[in-house]
C-alpha cells in the first residue's frame, strides 16, 4: 500500500473531523437542544420540572459563556454570575445584572476563591419557588472554588500541584478537591431552599456528574477516609500544606463537615453533551466519507504513553492484516489521558504524549492520527493536540529529535513543535475531554469544500469551529 505521508486528503480528512468534533460538543446548541419553556413551565430533554417566580443563573467551567448565552435567550433571568477560564469570555452575553469572571486554570487563582463567594451567595437567593439554573462544564473545579476556613489558596495550589505532579488521575484529584471546598462535592445545593436545574457538559470518562467539575450540585460518593488515602497512595501526605493535612485529619475524626451523601429532592442533574455523543457523531460522518468506522472506547485512560502504543498497535494491525477493522479505516476513541511528570521538566500534554509514542508503532505505514483535547488546550500548553503519521518518526529523527528522550522527559511540545506538527484550535469554548482519531489507508470521499492544508500547519481558526459562536 502506498505510503501518503498525510500530505493529501487523509489530513484533510482528519482535521475536517476534529473541527465536526467541535461542532457536536457545542455548548449553545446543546443548552438548546434541551432546555426549553412551556405554559410558563420549565422543561428539560422533555421532563417538566416546573413553574417558578425567579431564575437565577450560575455558570462554571470552559463552556459557561456559550451555555449562559444560550440560557438566556430561553429564559428570564433575574440574576446571574459567568465563570470560566481567562481567555474564554469573549463571547459571554452582557448584561446588568449578570456578572462574567475569568478565573486561573488549571491552578486556582484569586477571581476563583471570589467566584466562589459570588456563586454561594447567589444560590442562597434562590428561595422556595425559584431556580438556580446551575451551568456546569470542565474546568469547573479550578474556577470556582472557596476552601474550608483555614485552608488558603495558596494551600489549595500547592496540594493540586502536588497531585497533578504525583500522576493523579482526575477522580482522584476531584475526591481530594471536593473535601477542602465549602462548595465541591455538592455542598453548593445544600445551600438552596429553591430547586436546582443542573445542565451539565460533561468532560469525564463515564460521565460521572459528581467527578464534573467536582460534583457541585451533585452528591458525592467519596469520603474524608478516600482522601486521605488518595494522597497517601499518590506519595505526597508528607509534603501537604499543615493546614490540609489537619481539615483531613479532622474528617477522619468526624469533626469536619462531609459532602452532600444523598440525593436532594429539590435537585434535577442532566448531562446535556459528552465525550461519547461526540465520538458518534464523528463516527457516523466517517462512514459518510467512505470509511469504515469504529468507535473502540470512550473511556481511554491510563499514561499517556503507554495509550499510544496500544493505540498505534492497533492501527499497525489493521494496515497488515484489516483487522480488527478493514481499511480504508477511522478508528475513534475518547476519554482522558494522564501524564505522571515526576521530576521531569520537558513541556507537553497528555494528547500530545500519546500521539509521539503513538509515532513509534505506525512509522512507515499509511497511518494519520490526531490526538486532541476539545478544549483548544493540551496540558499547560497553547496547542489542543497533535497530528502524526508513517513518516513522522523519520521527520523528527532528521530533525535531530530523540524521540525517546522528549518521551521520558514528557518533552513532546518541542519535540513535535520542531516539525510543525502540533494541532491548534485556539479556545474552542466546550470541553467534553479528549479524542483521538485514527485512519488508516486513503478515504474513497474527502470533505467537501474542505480548505487545503499544506502538511505541518494545523491550525483551525474559531471560524473553523463553531462552538464559541452559539451554531
């Protein structure tokens, strides 16, 4: 089989389908899609929830802005606050009365401890015969948070430092999360006398809606003894801020506060837009275009590394023998990759790591893979993801790149940055965690009226993905 290189219409192909990826996890089209209003009643996917006097609106995470901005073309709010990342608020709806915070991500910052005051007192307004219409999307965690009294922000940095450090998974990270903070963990719809309306986009494997944005309104299946054990297991106990070791300490005992363990009659949580969702979507086009598709899973986790060579494994397999798919071929897969970082000090995302490694296996073969997060931000970086193919361990070797080294480094930014192959959306406004998408062998139907793209230039413009302009 002829080796392309992806210099033709696979990576047309590939990039048409990560900008579709985009487009189906739309934060506006899915409020749209599922909120609407009836004989003064409010109605969600169908199920009537009820009338009420007042809607107050919270909205926290990456997609708040295209979430609220669809709310309030539906609704009469009354008053609201907008949460989300710094750099995503461009398109959020302005008006009196409706607050728009941009808060640190992923660390914690400032404007994230005030939003959570801002938020908390917002949802005490809420009184018996109104709603908190709460908008939830990833990210939540980081911008919107108000730990214990005694715990600082600075403590809360350093145990997520820490965490995300140690090779954390997100679980994990969220169970620690939800036990320092006065609003994680459902502890924000305790504080309602009114009822909650939870939209939720959701951006973890299994679609867990307490693990989303750590479970705001949401009740919480973790405790103060799986904390602990969380960061006993993950080695950092002893580096701990004294402050967060003794709240977890009190728990233990019974003498701090646990999250919500019940669900609350007055609370209604639906996920509105996921991983999988997106994952169907590509999948259903990929068979429009001619190819044979297959989604394989949509709850990848594990090292990142290690991910990409079972995933390019499995592509080598289908380019030998068309197995377990025939060529020509699209293989989907989504969910959420970790790096552990250890002491290392390379740049670099958990898509972006697997895609390198990914490289190893399916070098001199006709095999395309992007890996991308449908944020628009891999890891600490200004790239969403990467693109590879056959020739890219060549590419990267003639460049003077030891692949093998960037790997243990957890340096694959410069690395695949030295041969222009790193993917950039820019902020894409959703978030419904990570895909990756493999094809194998040439499509018998490209996109239509897809613009060329010259090989190494992989950035999608916000024209090119819809999410932040509401469909």
């Amino acid at each position: 089989m002829e080796l392309t290189c992806g210099s033709g219409s696979e990576r047309e192909v590939l990039l048409e389908l990560v900008r579709e990826a985009i487009s189906a996890s739309n934060p506006y089209t899915a409020v749209k899609n599922s909120l609407s209003v009836r004989d003064s009643a409010i109605y969600v996917n169908g199920q009537r929830i009820g009338e009420f006097r007042n809607v107050y609106m919270l909205a926290v995470g990456k997609a708040a802005c295209g979430m609220s901005r669809a709310v309030m073309e539906i609704l009469d709010v009354r008053e609201g606050l907008i949460v989300t990342k710094r750099g995503y608020a461009e398109d959020c709806p302005r008006r009196r009365g409706i607050g728009v915070l941009e808060a640190g991500h992923p660390t914690p910052d400032a404007i994230s401890i005030r939003a959570g005051e801002m938020g908390l007192k917002l949802a005490r307004k809420a009184d018996e015969g109104d709603v908190l219409l709460v908008l939830i999307s990833g990210g939540g965690s980081s911008v919107f948070e108000l730990p214990e009294s005694g715990i600082s922000l600075e403590d809360i940095v350093k145990t997520n430092e820490l965490l995300l450090r140690s090779g954390a998974r997100i679980q994990e990270i969220n169970t620690v999360r939800k036990h320092l903070s006065r609003v994680k963990g459902g502890r924000l719809a305790m504080e309602v006398r009114g009822t909650v309306i939870s939209l939720i986009i959701s951006d973890v494997v299994g679609n867990r809606i307490d693990a989303v944005a750590s479970g705001i309104t949401a009740r919480d299946p973790t405790t103060f003894k799986d904390a602990y054990e969380v960061l006993r297991r993950r080695g950092v106990w002893d580096d701990l801020p004294e402050s967060v070791r003794l709240h977890i300490s009190r728990g233990l005992m019974g003498k701090a506060r646990e999250t919500l363990k019940r669900d609350l009659p007055n609370v209604h949580n639906f996920i509105i837009a996921s991983v999988e969702k997106a994952c169907e979507v590509i999948a259903r086009r990929g068979a429009e275009m001619g190819l044979n598709t297959a989604v394989l899973t949509t709850q990848l986790e594990g090292e990142a590394s290690e991910a990409g060579l079972v995933i390019g494994a499995i592509a080598r397999e289908v380019a030998l023998a068309d197995r377990p798919v025939r060529k020509p071929a699209l293989m989907v897969l989504g969910g959420e990759t970790t790096v552990t970082v250890g002491n290392a000090e390379g740049t670099g995302g958990p898509n972006q790591e697997l895609a390198l490694s990914a490289a190893r296996k399916i070098s001199g073969l006709p095999v395309v893979l992007v890996a991308f997060d449908t944020d628009g931000t891999d890891g600490p970086t200004d790239a969403a993801g990467a693109v590879v193919d056959g020739c890219t361990l060549k590419e990267l070797e003639r460049a003077g790149v030891d692949v093998d080294g960037a790997l243990r480094e957890h340096d694959s930014y410069r690395a695949l940055d030295r041969i222009g192959a790193l993917l950039r959306t820019g902020p894409t406004g959703t978030n419904v965690n990570s895909m990756v998408l493999v094809m194998v062998g040439r499509p018998n139907a490209g996109p239509q009226d897809s613009p060329k793209q010259p090989k190494g230039s992989y950035t999608l413009t916000r024209t090119d993905h819809g999410a932040r302009h509401g469909g």
